[in-house]
C-alpha cells in the first residue's frame, strides 16, 4: 500500500442526480467539512496552460478543495511523502491541513476550482519559500518520531 501523506483526507459529498436536469453536491460545515468555514474563494480564467499556482503551505489554515468544472493537477507535498491527484469530479474535495506545501497545474480551460476555508485571510500564515517548508517540516516530523 502507498504511504499516505499526513494532514490530507478525501471528501466525497453527497451527489444529487436531477436527471435530465442536472446535477447538484451539498457540502455541510462538520457533516462533510472538518472544521467552521470563515471563507470561500475561487479560482477561475485559468486559460494560460502555463499557469502554476500554490506553491506555498499554511501553518494554521485548515481548507477543502474542489475541482467545480474541468480538470487540474494537484501535488501535495509533507515534505516526506509527495503525492499527485488528478482533480476533475465536482464532488470530491481534498483536505489539506497545516504543513502540506500544494502546487497546483495542468488547468482545463473550463477549470473552476472552488475553495472552503477555515480562516480569513492572512499572508502571515503562509510558507512561501520550500528550504523553509523543508527545515520546519524536519523538525515537525522529528518531535513526532521522539
Ligand atoms: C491556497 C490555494 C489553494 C487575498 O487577498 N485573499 C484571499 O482570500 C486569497 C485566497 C488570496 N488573496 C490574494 C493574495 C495574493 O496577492 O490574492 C493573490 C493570489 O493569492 P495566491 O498567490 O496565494 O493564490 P494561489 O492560487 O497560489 O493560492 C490560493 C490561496 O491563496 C491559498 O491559501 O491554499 O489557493
């Protein structure tokens, strides 16, 4: 079995097929989101196939991420284990929590990625610099094997 990267979880929501009308997800706060959400943002326009974003972790903030509409891929990184998903089901969502450096590429032009939050805005949190990420994460795994 493939090592699972920690601080990281698959959320399936609820699918509702409104045949031949369309289909709808319902994600509720704690019955599907782990935590109270304080903030939703989206990413849209993604038609330059160049276009790399993330590239950073969070020390506090808590998020799911959903692929809405089209496709990209999703690198997550422990700064052990480094794992590839390939977003495009408007119903799966991918947890990530505190130190999980994400990148995220390879946009469909019709990609729309929706993001739950579980904290406003704060650039303070954010890691931006991997040797960083590299040096706090080996010493965050290091108490944990203590
Ligand atoms: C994340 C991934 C999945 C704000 O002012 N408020 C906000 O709520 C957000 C999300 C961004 N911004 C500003 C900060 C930057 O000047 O928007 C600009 C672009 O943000 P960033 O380069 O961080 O965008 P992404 O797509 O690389 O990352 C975003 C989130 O910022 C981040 O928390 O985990 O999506």
């Amino acid at each position: 079995m493939k090592p699972i990267i920690r601080e990281f979880q698959k959320i399936i929501l609820k699918e509702v097929n409104d045949y031949p009308d369309g289909n709808l997800s319902i994600a509720e706060q704690i019955n599907d989101i782990p935590f109270q959400i304080k903030r939703i943002y989206y990413i849209y326009d993604l038609s330059n196939k160049k276009a790399i974003r993330g590239k950073h972790a969070h020390k506090n903030l808590e998020q799911v991420l959903f692929c809405i509409s089209g496709s990209f891929k999703l690198l997550l990184d422990d700064g052990k284990i480094k794992m590839n998903i390939k977003m495009n089901a408007p119903n799966e969502g991918i947890y990530i929590g505190k130190y999980v450096w994400h990148t995220m590429s390879e946009f469909s032009k019709n990609c729309i990625i929706l993001v739950l939050a579980s904290d406003y805005f704060k650039e303070s949190d954010y890691i931006r610099n991997y040797d960083e990420f590299i040096s706090i994460t080996s010493n965050i795994l290091d108490d944990k094997t203590e």
